[in-house]
C-alpha cells in the first residue's frame, strides 16, 4: 500500500499542520517541533502556511510518506542482519 495515499487517507489534506504529527511521527512535543521546524531540525522539510511568524507550521504528505518510507527500509535491513532469537 502507497504510504502517501494512507496519509492522505488518514489527514484527508495534502499539507499537515506539525502539531498534528509531532509526537505520532516524530516523537516531539509540539512546542519542541515548531523550535525544529524554525532552525531547520526536522527530519522533514516544513515551511509556514503564511507569511506572518505566527503563520502555522506544515510539512507535506509527500515528504512524510518518504521518510516513513526510509525508516520502513532500514528497520528492515536492521531486522534481516540481526541474530535472529534463539
């Protein structure tokens, strides 16, 4: 199944406000997300919904669908070259 059309599914919008996944996706609150978000921490990219500093911060669907999508990858690569329980 598309990662991206499941977002999509799931946000029913193509651009996600962070709040909405900071701590689901990224494991941050959404306090530490937006500070993220300004210095360009994220493992995504994110820009505001609007030219104002108080504008909300988003990221899009697509963006968090590939990086879901590497973390899949590579959890799988890890579990394949790991000693498998006795």
């Amino acid at each position: 199944m598309n990662t991206a059309f499941l977002l999509m599914a799931q946000f029913n919008k193509a651009v996600i406000p962070i709040k909405d996944i900071c701590d689901e996706y990224f494991g941050l609150s959404e306090a530490t997300a937006k500070n993220y978000a300004a210095a360009g921490k994220l493992p995504i990219p994110a820009f505001r919904a609007g030219k104002s500093n108080k504008s909300t911060w988003m990221v899009n669907v697509t963006d968090l669908a590939e990086y879901l999508d590497q973390l899949r990858d590579q959890a799988k690569k890890d579990h394949i070259h790991s000693p498998k329980a006795a």
